[in-house]
C-alpha cells in the first residue's frame, strides 16, 4: 500500500450508456452532397430485394459520437499510459511516424486491383520489407499474406504438409511443447494434423532424449517457440534441428518471442525451416484492442514453391510485379496480399532503427526482462532458475499459501497503474506470473514495478484481503464472468 | 535510437544491478556459433523527416489521384474524419485484447455495440467480435457449417468473389473437404436446377455472395430453400456492407460471412479489413473468434467481458473451433464508427445514392456496349461487355486520370471482353460521362475496324 500513489492515482471517469441509449429519432451524424444524377425509384430498381427498415440502429449528432467514444477510450489502459507487461505479447511502443506515413494517400487509397504499373510504390514497400525480414530471420523466402501470428502458423503448416506431400507422405503428427501457445495445437487440428505433446525437462527446456524417442516417420514437424514461453533460450537448438531432420521431418518456429533475438542471432542459422513473426509484435505496428496484426511466414528455399500465391517479383523490364503462375503453391490464404498497412508500418519501424537501432532494441528488452527478474527474486518463487532472455516466469507458490493467487495479484498490480502481466500461462507452470517488459520501459517505470510487486507481495503477507478484492480504483470491480458465459448475452436489446 | 528509453549511464547501473559484467553476459545462453557478429544487412538508421520522405514517394509512385471504377470486394466510400480522430487516441490504438476488463471496459462496451449493430443489419442474432477479413471469413463459415451438420463436403457459387473461392479452396484442401462449384444464370444469378444437382446427402452447406461478384443481388431465399430441402446449410458472403442499407439482408442464411471494408476502412491496397460472421444463436457455441458479453461486477453495475471462451484456441488447444486469436479489434471500431455516423437514416440514404450512380452509370454505358444481366436487381456493380479488349480501353482511360472496370477475361473467360464497374457515391457524374465517352468512342472504332474489313473482304472477293 505504501508506494501506491507513485504511479497511479484517481481522477474522474464519466459514465456513458450505450450508443443505442443515446439515439433519438432525427439526429444525424452525416450529410450527403447533392445527387448529381437522376433520382431513382428503389422500389422499382430492387423489387423484393428493397430493405424498408434498418431496425435499431441509432441516430446521433456528431458530438455525442466524440464524447462515447473519447469517454469509452478513457476507460481502457495503453501503452501510451504506462507498462503493458504482457509475456509473450510484446507490448512495444507504437510509434506515431508508422500511423502517419501508412495513411499517406497513395498508401492509404490504393485499391488491390489497379494496374501494376501504377502501383509500383506499394509494390516496393512490399519487396523491400520482405528483404529485410528474411534477413533478420536468416531465412530464404517469406510471405506477407498471412493477416495474424495464427493465420501465420496456419499458412506455414499448410506449406510443410505440402512438402511432406511432394516427399510422397503428408505424415499424421505435429509435435508440440507442453509450453506452447494455444495457437500452435489449435492450428495443427486445423491443417488435419494431430498433435503430440513434448514435455520440457527439468530446466524448462525440450528434453532432446523424449524429443529422439518421439521423432518418427508419422511426424511431420516440431512446432518450436525459441526463446520458449519461459523466455528460456532453447540452448541445444541445433541438436532438436538436427533430430528432426534425421527423419525427414521439419523444424517450425513460433516467432512470438523474436524480440529477444532480431540482430542477435537467426533463427534460419540455427536450423529452423520455416517460421513465423508477428509484425504487431515485434515490429511495432499496434496493437489495437486485439489486431489488425500482420503474419508474415519465413521459409528455406525448399519450401519457397509451396509459398501462398501471388508472390512478388521483379519483371524482365526491371518493374515489380504479382506471380500468380505456381502450381505448388498451397494456395491463397487471405483476398489479396495481405494486412499491407501493417508492412508499412512495420518498415517505417525498420527504417527508423536501422542495423544498429534494431540490435540495441533487442539488448534492451533482455536487459530490462532481467533486471525485473533480478529486482523481484525472492518475494516471487521463481520455479526455473535457467537463465531467461526477453521475458520471466515467476509462480503464486509463495503467495498461494495465503490463499492469493496469480489472477489477485493480477488485478492489485491495476491499482498501483500498471497493465497486469500475462497470467497463469504458460502451463506448464502452475500459478504463472509471465512478464515481459519490451525494451520501451525507462529505468524508472521498471523501477516502479518492481516496488509494486514487492510491495504486492508484502501486502499478501499484511492484509491478504486487500489483494483478493483488487482492483480498488477502476470503475467496474471484479465481473462475473461465469454469469456471462452461462447466459450470453451478446448485443443490445429495447427494453 | 529514439524509441529507447534509456541513457548509457541507466545501462551500466541495471547490469551492475543485475550483475552482469555486459550485456553479452545476458545472451551467453545462445551457443558462441549461431551469434550474429555482424550488423544486419538492412537500411541505415533514418531520420524521422527521411521516413516520411521515402514512403511519400511510395505514395506518389502508387497512382494518387485518380476517378476510380474499381469495386470486386473492395470500395471506395467516404471515410468521415471523426474516425481517424477516434481511434487514434492512444487508448484505443496501443491497447491488447481486452482479457483484463476492469481496464478494457471501452474496447469491449465498443465491440459489444459493433456485435449488436451487425446483428441489426444482417437479420442474425450473434455477430462475433471480428474475423480477418471477408475471405477468411467465408472459410471460417463454411468449416462452421462442416461442425454443425457433420457433413463434409461445400457447393460454391461461381459468382462468389473468386479470390474467397481460393481461400476457401486452400482452407478445405488438407481437410480433405470436396469443394464444387455452381454456375450462374443469364441474369447473373445463381443457376438453381445447377445447385439441385450439386448438393448431396455429404453437402455441409452452399456458399453464396449477395449482392455477388457480378453485382447481381441473390434470391436468397430460393437458394436456401434448396439447400434446406437437402439438409445442408446456406452461408451467405456480404462484400459490399453499404448494400445493407437499401437491400434486403439474407434472413434465410444460417451464417453470414461479411467484410465490412466499405464501414469506413480505407482500402490501403488490400488490408487491414473487417471480416466479421453472425448467425443463429443456437449456433454459437461452433462460431469463431471472440465475442463479448455483458454482465456485472461485484456491485450489480453493468459491465463487459470477452466470453465464451471454451470454444477458443487458449482454453480449448486443438480441439478449438478456430486458432483465430488476434483479430481486426481496431478496424471493427472503425466500422462501429461508421454505423455509429451514418446509422438508421443515414446508412439508407448513403445506400440510394450509391444506387442512383449506378443505375445512371450502367444506363449510359448500356446506350454505347452491353451491359450484362441487365435485367438482375443489383446494387453498385455491373458488367459491361464491349467489342474492345477492357485492357486497352482502360490503358486510354488511365491518361484520363480514370481506372476503369476490373477486366474478367481471366476469371470468367466465358463473357469475353467483359469488365466488372462500380460506382459509389464518391463517382462523379462527370467521371461517369468520361469513362462512357470513352468506351463509346472504342466501340464505334471498332466497328468501324470491323466494317473497314468487311468491305476489303468483299472487294476482295469482287475481284
């Protein structure tokens, strides 16, 4: 309790009801401009087609739609507003030259059909980011058509069962790591895979032994995240590379952590065949309330025909161009190219780091990682004691004998101004505490968390109550969630 | 660099914290040999005004400027100023997935209204928060559809937007789900003794676009009555969402699979989109990605939370209906501004004009060339069949500052010199002039070319 005023305090939140409570039978929000060609009879034009009634949607001035959505807004927590420290999440900051120059109008407007000619400079903002991102992965070809870390991994599973395919036998078995994201067996079932479980060893790495045991011919490849959900280096990579490929299968890597190793090391120089990133997470394009992201899919060149068509390329005349022409090809993954204002985005971010910029990044979100490892020790159990990269997972053990557990110390750390980590993930930790500060945290703003989570801590011990009703100073507590899920009730109704 | 917080002094004092003699010391776990000892080969660090300089050549080099006729699942509407003002404020832009809803409540109240008007405008009781886009979409429906009825196979109409088709295509592949295809009338519809022949005892369900790729506007109704009859379910994809304000919405689907683009998201060469699918409410535990639900707190006051979790791929893993996790959160907010802007009265008026400048449009080009299926109630789109390949009449609009109708010879090979307009309520009458002008003058040169060969071939045969 005793620090708690030096990040956050109260100040006044409105109230606003929903938009459809607001509405009132002539309000508007638009004008059109005059109709410069005839009127026409809809009746006439649409027959039975004609809709005669838009039901409840609402009508309101322009001001009330200001005021709902700027007191909306001040409901949420940011980036903007202080540490996020999501693991596994990378909340970096956005930065704002990204929203400007992806709003530019050629940009912005450009429609995905037009002719090549006339779009060459979106093509090139295409081809140069693909450049770079195969060479900070080490890979040999990529994608941009995926439109989220998900759809990446669907993307790069329907390519390795292509190739498994082409090899005569697309194979029965993902292997996936009992620290894994959800996503990772989510989409193996999606491609027709099934998934078999990899238990880590004691030092929440992959146990190469159980890895020998369970690679087989039936085992198309190893869904891998490196540095893993325990921000754990996997340290004997080129080992689990080298198992996999003995039997044909394939490497896949998760990039959801390639923040601790962009300028580092690369992962296509360690053995992985094909990968995903996440430009919403790594390369700063926000985040937004949950997506739009960006998925973009890295491979070796022996998968490079499987790549979802079309790709880019560079035409005789020396202009860029879309092949579509590739009978490997797993197909289209997504209309058009992709989440194209996120490669903006995510190049601007490239640019503004340049070689040197992107290195010091990734330094800075390792060192900030480890000096809230460091400055939190000992008032959370920290269940692996391995060294850790860009991210840590601590464990509610201590704070569990009273009764707190990793969701309540959650919701405490909302009232000392902070975001709350990721909680009770991974699995394979019970009572996971899993912080990742990205490298946009100050010395000071660390140094605050670390005094509210050992002040948390202190409080478990004091008063444990204060905790278990936390959050205090929002403006809804604690919701039942169960209620909602019992009986849903997904939009709004007249009363 | 200037996104980093911290001073070489700040460094020095967390390593000696940390106690570590430098930061190498922090990356000691990955083996010496996979060490990149180099700088990445990528461009130099850059000033934030060179940033801007460079993309703003992009831009320059990506066809700024022009009267544009292109539509085929993407369309240029007014985008209200209001929205880029909204959801750039910080707390909505650099905000995660709402999982903490004591501080998400203005992410989630937002997505619970953008669920509910969904609902008001597609006739369906449950919207989700969100999908990709209209093409995932449509294969996110379609595998719904496999869930619900247990059947495994999909008729497709041909007049489904052929890159949905594709991605739906690559989504059933490795399912082994048999994917087929049905024809389209003379009036651009759905041909439905086609459909009658298609649908089997395995078929999950029929995929249909309304209005669809060749802007006629469905019989939804006799489609799903076929589809019905066979025990298969009828998904409906939504691409152009403003036709929703004067055209009457697919009541009959079981699920709609929609891209609401046109709600106010620009067009940005392909993406970001909204895709979003509603349905029935028993349906909705196999509906994927996320949704929000209302409830209270500890106090009885009204609040939101993201729910129904069980279906998705952190709770479930493999057994999950989607490994959608990410979704479009912040182009789902621009298009609940958009509804919010336009809303009941709005959204119908915005409607008329887009089809007042079509109905003008496809009256004058029909004066000079054919405008196919005429006779098919549609909304902003029409083909125009000409005696000139559309690529050559639309290079000469290009000097005209003009994009002309996307040409279909490689989609539909069987409507010839064939291009698919559209006209919304940006299109000007005078661009609308310009373009017919044009492709009056190329149908009179061609005719008089035929005509000139005509006469040679008989004063040919004269001698």
């Amino acid at each position: 309790m005793k620090y708690m005023t030096r990040k956050a305090t109260r100040h006044v939140s409105q109230n606003e009801g929903l938009i459809f409570e607001k509405s009132g039978a002539g309000k508007a929000a638009w004008k059109l401009p005059p109709l410069d060609v005839p009127e026409v009879d809809t009746a006439k034009l649409l027959g039975p087609a004609e809709r005669k009634d838009l039901g409840n949607m609402p009508e309101v001035s322009e001001i009330e739609i200001i005021r709902h959505f700027t007191r909306l807004s001040t409901w949420n927590y940011a980036i903007d507003l202080g540490m996020y420290p999501l693991g596994s999440c990378t909340m970096k900051y956005n930065p704002r030259v990204n929203e400007v120059v992806s709003r530019l109008d050629g940009l912005a407007n450009g429609h995905p059909c037009q002719p090549e000619d006339i779009c060459q400079g979106a093509l090139r903002i295409i081809k140069i980011l693909s450049e770079c991102l195969t060479e900070i992965t080490g890979m040999e070809a990529i994608t941009l058509q995926p439109a989220a870390g998900a759809h990446g991994e669907l993307t790069g599973l329907l390519m390795v069962r292509a190739y498994q395919q082409s090899k005569g036998n697309p194979r029965k078995k993902i292997l996936i790591p009992d620290s894994a994201h959800g996503t990772n067996p989510a989409t193996a079932g999606m491609v027709g895979y099934s998934v078999e479980n990899l238990k880590s060893n004691a030092r929440g790495m992959v146990d190469t032994a159980a890895l020998t045991a369970q690679t087989n011919e039936d085992v198309a490849a190893l869904m891998l995240t490196n540095p893993n959900t325990l921000g754990i280096f996997e340290q004997e990579i080129h080992k689990i590379a080298e198992i996999m490929h003995a039997k044909g299968s394939l490497l896949y890597m998760d990039g959801a952590n390639m923040n601790a190793l962009v300028g580092k090391v690369r992962p296509g120089d360690f053995g992985v065949d094909v990968m995903h990133l996440n430009l919403h997470k790594t390369f700063s394009t926000p985040h937004g309330g949950g997506g739009p992201g960006s998925g973009p899919v890295a491979v070796k060149q022996m998968l490079e025909p499987f790549l979802p068509k079309p790709v880019v390329i560079t035409k005789p005349d020396g202009t860029l161009g879309f092949e579509y022409d590739r009978p490997m090809s797993v197909g289209r993954v997504r209309a058009f190219y992709g989440n194209f204002g996120m490669f903006v985005r995510a190049l601007a971010y490239i640019l503004a780091n340049g070689p040197d910029g992107l290195r010091q990044t990734t330094e800075d979100a390792v060192l900030n990682a480890n000096y809230i490892r460091k400055g939190i020790e000992g008032a959370y159990d920290l269940p692996y004691p391995t060294p850790t990269m860009h991210e840590v997972v601590f464990s509610d053990r201590l704070q569990a004998k009273k009764g707190v557990k990793t969701m309540d110390i959650a919701k405490r750390l909302i009232d000392y101004g902070f975001h709350p980590y990721t909680t009770a993930f991974p699995l394979i930790v019970p009572g996971a505490l899993m912080i990742e500060p990205t490298e946009s945290e100050s010395k000071e703003e660390l140094d605050l968390f670390i005094e509210a989570m050992r002040s948390i801590a202190e409080e478990v011990e004091e008063d444990p109550k204060i905790v278990l009703d936390a959050p205090h100073s929002t403006r809804v507590s604690r919701l039942d969630e169960v209620a909602a899920a019992r009986k849903p009730v997904l939009r709004w109704k007249p009363a | 660099m200037r996104y980093l917080p911290k001073s070489p002094g700040d460094r020095e004092a967390m390593l000696k914290t940390i106690g570590a003699r430098s930061i190498d010391d922090l990356f000691a776990s990955i083996p010496a040999e996979y060490r990149l000892n180099r700088d990445l080969n990528v461009p130099r660090q850059m000033a934030e005004s060179e940033i801007v300089d460079w993309f703003r050549q992009r831009s320059n080099e990506s066809g700024d400027g022009h009267a544009i006729f292109l539509g085929a699942g993407v369309y240029y509407h007014y985008r209200p100023v209001i929205i880029d003002s909204l959801i750039s404020r910080g707390e909505f832009l650099t905000a995660y997935t709402p999982y903490q809803p004591e501080i998400s409540q203005g992410t989630l109240q937002s997505i619970f209204e953008f669920q509910t008007m969904i609902c008001e405008l597609t006739g369906m009781e449950v919207a989700n928060a969100s999908m990709y886009d209209g093409s995932t979409a449509a294969a996110e429906a379609v595998m719904m559809a496999v869930r619900l009825t247990g059947r495994r196979s999909v008729v497709i109409a041909r007049s489904v937007h052929p890159e949905y088709r594709e991605v739906v295509a690559t989504y059933a592949w490795h399912q082994g789900m048999p994917v087929s295809t049905t024809g389209f009338t003379d009036s651009g519809g759905l041909d439905p003794k086609e459909l009658e022949r298609s649908i089997t005892q395995d078929t999950a369900c029929v995929l249909v676009q309304s209005p669809n790729f060749l802007g006629a506007i469905e019989d939804v109704a006799a489609v799903a009555d076929i589809a019905h009859k066979h025990g298969a379910m009828l998904v409906v994809s939504i691409a152009e969402a403003v036709s929703l304000g004067i055209v009457e919405p697919p009541r009959q689907a079981d699920i709609i699979a929609m891209e609401a683009q046109s709600f106010g998201v620009p067009p940005g060469f392909g993406g970001p989109y909204c895709g979003v699918i509603a349905t029935r409410e028993q349906f909705v535990r196999q509906l994927p990605g996320r949704l929000v639900g209302q409830t209270t707190d500890k106090n009885g006051k009204r609040g939101f939370v993201l729910t129904l979790a069980t279906r998705e791929q952190h709770i479930r893993r493999e057994k999950a209906t989607s490994n959608i996790c990410t979704n479009q959160a912040l182009i789902a907010l621009m298009v609940n501004i958009f509804m919010t802007i336009y809303g009941k009265a709005g959204l119908r008026e915005l409607a008329k004009q887009n089809l007042a400048k079509t109905a003008y449009a496809a009256e004058q080009f029909g004066i000079h060339a054919t405008v196919l299926f005429a006779n098919a109630p549609r909304f902003n789109e029409f083909v125009v069949q000409t005696s000139e390949d559309p690529y050559a009449i639309n290079s000469r609009l290009l000097g005209h500052k003009i994009l002309g109708g996307l040409p279909l010879k490689k989609l539909y090979p069987e409507l010839g010199n064939a291009a698919l307009w559209c006209c919304t309520e940006m299109t000007t009458r005078t661009a609308i002039d310009t373009a017919v002008g044009l492709v009056a003058e190329s149908e009179r040169s061609t005719r008089a070319m035929k005509e000139a060969d005509v006469r040679s071939d008989i004063e040919e045969v004269a001698r």
